[in-house]
C-alpha cells in the first residue's frame, strides 16, 4: 500500500519538474496550452531532448505569435 500522506519538501519539489525558464523575460503563465500534431510532427520533436523541445517550441510558438498577432494590434 502507498503512503496516503507523503513528505514532499521544498527542494523535492524544485527539482522534480524543471520550468526550463532561463532566458525568458516574463513569468510564465500555470495554464498549459496543448495541441494535437500531426504524426511526423510529433516524432520528430519527439526526438529531441526534452530541455531542448520545451525551449525550441517556447521560442518558436513566441516569435510567430508576436510577428502575426502582436505586432497587428
């Protein structure tokens, strides 16, 4: 039977999901926005290095979000 009350520390917490948040200018937001892709698609990210993924999709998503909606306003 699991521990139906376990001691989670602070520093347990800090390393147990990395934000991947270096370099970033704002604070993130909790909500996550996902997405379905096609198969090649998800495969080939898929390949990547997790810290690499995150950071390559963050940096990608924020440039063309700002290039085609941001900057029209």
């Amino acid at each position: 039977m699991s521990n139906p009350n376990p001691l989670q520390t602070q520093e347990f917490k800090e390393q147990q999901f990395k934000a991947y948040t270096e370099g970033l200018s704002e604070p993130l937001v909790k909500k996550v926005t996902g997405v379905k892709l096609p198969q090649s698609i998800h495969d080939a990210l898929g390949a990547m290095p997790a810290e690499e993924r995150v950071k390559y999709l963050r940096r990608i998503i924020s440039e063309a979000v700002t290039r085609d909606l941001i900057s029209r306003q």
